[in-house]
C-alpha cells in the first residue's frame, strides 16, 4: 500500500513538473528572479490542477 501512495504522488509530482515546464523555459533566461517567481507562482494552480484538466479534456471528446 504504501509503494502505491509513493508511486501516485510521484506521478503527481511529475505531473507538476510537465505543466510547469513551458513556463519554466520561456522564462528561465528572461527578465528578473523577481518575474520568474512571479510566472511559476501564477502557474500553480493550474498545475496542481492539472488531473481535473485531463479529466475533462477526456470526458468532453466521448
């Protein structure tokens, strides 16, 4: 049980990561620390959001 709790917060995790890539890319070398933090911070919620968004991206298609 608890290798499949690890194993799904590790997906989770990674999940993160995915959606918060592209920010991270286009705002790595650019403008201030400061900016930086403030794109990643207003990114957040989407990306821990992000299997709700995939949820209903699968739903709406059917």
């Amino acid at each position: 049980m608890r290798m499949l709790i690890a194993l799904l917060v590790v997906v989770y995790l990674v999940g993160v990561g995915v959606v918060l890539a592209p920010t991270v890319k286009a705002k790595w070398n650019t403008g201030s620390t400061s900016q930086f933090v403030t794109s990643i911070a207003s990114e957040i919620p989407t990306a821990l959001a992000w299997p709700a968004t995939i949820y209903r991206k699968t739903t709406e298609r059917g």
